[in-house]
C-alpha cells in the first residue's frame, strides 16, 4: 500500500536506537526524508548509514531535548532543509523504579524527559504545520497508560500526562489539518531489550536459548493473548499509518500495539 509520504520531512527524536530506528528506517522507506536526532554521534551516523544503504534521504541532528536551548535548535536544525511535516516524539527516559523508591529527582527527570521534551518539540514545529495546512504529530507512549506499571511507576504516570496532553493537542489542531496521536507499544524487543532479558536469564541460572527466554519472559513479564514480545518494526508499521494521508479522520487517539495485554495484569 502507497502510504502517500513521498516528499515529506519527518524528525523523529529519540532514533538512534530501538523503537525511534525502526520508525526512522521505515518512514524513510516509504519516501519521507527524515531527521534522525539523539545524543551519541556515532550511534547517528549508523542509522544514517543504515537508510542511505537502502535508498533512504537522511540527515541527523544532536542534541538534549530535556535542556529548552538544545530543544530550539534541534527543532531549528530539523527544519533548516525544509519545514517539518511531521513528528514523532519517541524520546523518553525509562527507569525501573517502584512507588517508594522513586524519588522526587526521579519524577522531576521522568516528566521532564517523556513530556516536556515532547511538548517542547510541539511548540517549536506545530505552528509551521498548522500554517501549511498539514502535519502530523505522533507522541510514543507504553502500555502503562491503560495498566499502570508498578515497576517503572514515574515512567508509566509520565507516559500516561503525555497520551492526555496529546488529545488535548488534537483538540486544539482542530480544522487546521494537523493530527495529533499517541501509539502505546506493549513489551518491545529492541537489542537493548533483548540483552536486558538475556542477562537477566544467565543470573538466575537460566540459559541463553532465546526462544525459551521470550516464553519465559512473555508468560511472567508481559502476559498478552499473542503470546511473545512485540518488534520495532510493529510500532513504525503502526507510527507510519498514522502519519499518511490515509490516517486523515485519526486524531487524538490512543493505538495500543501491545499483544492485546490485559490491562489489569502488571508485572
């Protein structure tokens, strides 16, 4: 299906690694030329290469989006080669912590990271697309919003202040011709992910046969009714519908890509 991106220039944030790549590399399949940003130089210039080997329109921008000038320029950069059409802010902070070890830093620096560096972007690209006529906003939550995480509860009461702000964004975009939406992806298995469990495996005793590890880790960690861990490329399929034409009467949603996980079951 022609998702109808060709020509279009796209900043995701956070895309050096995990989720934020594999939307970076699919958008840049289907003809956006897209912005990576991070913070490691290095980590940047893989993805690049990585979509210009497959024919992808690339650059890369760096910068702290959790400090307000580094946020401006990020944004300013972006859009140096052209305005921003769409957005995708995929850059957040994830930490374990339960109720009574998360400490007030750990909250300031949850919310700082995962909405504030999400609304700063907002407030530095949203009016170019209103002016145009056209924009898409996409905002990367998690599972907690529905089922509150007990284990990462800063992240999971952050991610769940950024899908609210997100609807009411779409609130205010009304008529203008810019969405604005939130995906919730389940337990993803990106190589950090992936590595996490593995570890976790070996100290306990367990083996390094990974088909075994993603059953076990499904079972306890993330029950859902399909029964294994999501992909990266599962979120971009789901981020790049809703950024297309196609995805025109979408706005102010929630997409749970996530297995179907039991919003009563936490880990």
């Amino acid at each position: 299906m022609d998702l109808e991106l060709e020509g279009r220039r796209a900043l995701v944030t956070g895309s050096t690694h995990g989720i934020g790549a594999a939307i970076a590399r699919r958008l840049a399949s289907e003809g956006c030329s897209v912005v990576v940003h991070g913070r490691d130089e290095e980590a940047a210039r893989d993805v690049l290469g990585t979509i210009r080997a497959a024919g992808g329109t690339a650059t890369a921008v760096l910068g702290d989006l959790t400090d307000p000038e580094q946020a401006r320029r990020v944004c300013a950069d972006a859009a140096q080669e052209g305005p921003v059409d769409i957005l995708v802010a995929n850059a957040g902070p994830f930490v374990e912590h339960t109720f009574f070890e998360a400490t007030d830093e750990d909250w300031a620096a949850a919310f700082t990271g995962n909405v504030l560096s999400a609304v700063r972007c907002v407030r530095h690209l949203a009016p170019s697309m209103r002016d145009r006529g056209w924009g898409r906003i996409v905002t990367i939550s998690t599972r907690g919003v529905g089922a509150p995480l007990t284990n990462m509860v800063e992240y999971s009461a952050a991610k769940a202040a950024l899908a609210n702000a997100t609807g009411a964004l779409a609130q205010e975009l009304a008529g203008s011709g810019v969405t604005a939406n939130t995906v919730s992806p389940g337990v993803i298995l990106t190589p950090g992910m992936r590595q996490m469990f593995l570890d976790r495996s070996l100290r306990s005793g367990g083996g390094s046969d990974w088909d075994e590890i993603e059953s076990s880790v499904t079972a306890e960690y993330a029950p859902n009714p399909v029964g294994r861990l999501g992909r990266p490329e599962e979120i971009a399929d789901a981020v790049a519908y809703l950024v297309s034409p196609r995805a025109a009467y979408v706005t102010g949603a929630t997409l749970r890509v996530d297995g179907g996980v039991d919003g009563t079951l936490n880990p």
